[in-house]
C-alpha cells in the first residue's frame, strides 16, 4: 500500500514539472535547421531536441540559415524565428518554399501579431507558434511536420 502511494505521487510530481521518463519522439536520421538569433531561446530548443536523437543545423542569422540550406538540401525542417538579423525569418521563408518547396517551415516568434499568422499563411509556411512556447507544443508541431507525407 505504502509503495503504491509513493509510486502514485513520483507521478505527480513528473506530471507537475513536465519531465519525461522516456521520450516518446526519435528523429534520429532527420535534420532540422533552426534559425534563431536569442541565445535563451536556442539553449532551450537544445534541450527540448537533444534527447530526440535530432541533426541541428543552427543559424543565428537569416543569412547564416540561407547558407546552411545551400550546404544541406535535404534538410528534413526549419524553424525560423521573425526577427533576426541581416535576414528577417518570412525572408527566409520565401527564398525555402521558392527554392527548397519539399522543406516545411514553422515559424516561431513573440510577437503574436495577426498579420504575422496571415503572412506565414501567405506564403506556406506550415505552423505558426508563439513564445514562449510550451515543450509540448514544440515537439509536437515537429512531429507533425517530419511525420506528414509530402506529395510530389
């Protein structure tokens, strides 16, 4: 009784502070660029993919992300924030679905502004989340776009 007690609050807890005790995503062979200039932002996106088993190409540039996608065309995603430096992230986009139309784009920003939703739509980005975003919502916004089978 004492142990089913224990066990019933170790949930609980794991459950409150979001942990996993296994992850339920291997992206191990997929490669994701994520262009994102805020430091903060990029080590927790580190932390949410690392133990996905996921490449990361990181840019901190929009010019930097155009560079890598030329470097690797089959680069599996991208994840671009708006504002960046040199190259804003709905440039970037355009130049991908111009160029590189079988990669899916999320962009992710904080400003969650409604024309910033209707532009990605404009241009075919494929999902649009705000920050701070939630683990969760991250994850599987990515999984829906490495798992969605393209048509050619």
């Amino acid at each position: 009784m004492q142990f089913c007690f224990l066990y019933l609050q170790l949930q609980s807890i794991i459950r409150r502070s979001n942990l996993m005790l296994s992850n339920p995503f291997n992206w191990s062979g997929k490669t994701v660029l994520i262009a994102e200039d805020d430091a903060l932002s990029r080590k927790l996106m580190g932390l949410y993919l690392t133990p996905t088993g996921v490449k990361i190409l990181w840019a901190t540039t929009g010019a930097e992300a155009l560079e890598l996608i030329q470097e690797h065309t089959q680069t599996d995603l991208a994840v671009l924030d708006i504002q960046m430096p040199l190259v804003n992230g709905f440039d970037v986009a355009r130049f991908l679905k111009r160029h590189h139309s079988h990669i899916p784009i999320i962009i992710q920003t904080a400003y969650a502004l409604p024309e910033y939703r209707k532009l990605c739509h404009e241009i075919g980005c494929d999902d649009y989340i705000t920050k701070p975003f939630e683990k969760n919502k991250l994850l599987e916004s990515i999984q829906k776009q490495l798992t969605e089978v393209a048509v050619y």
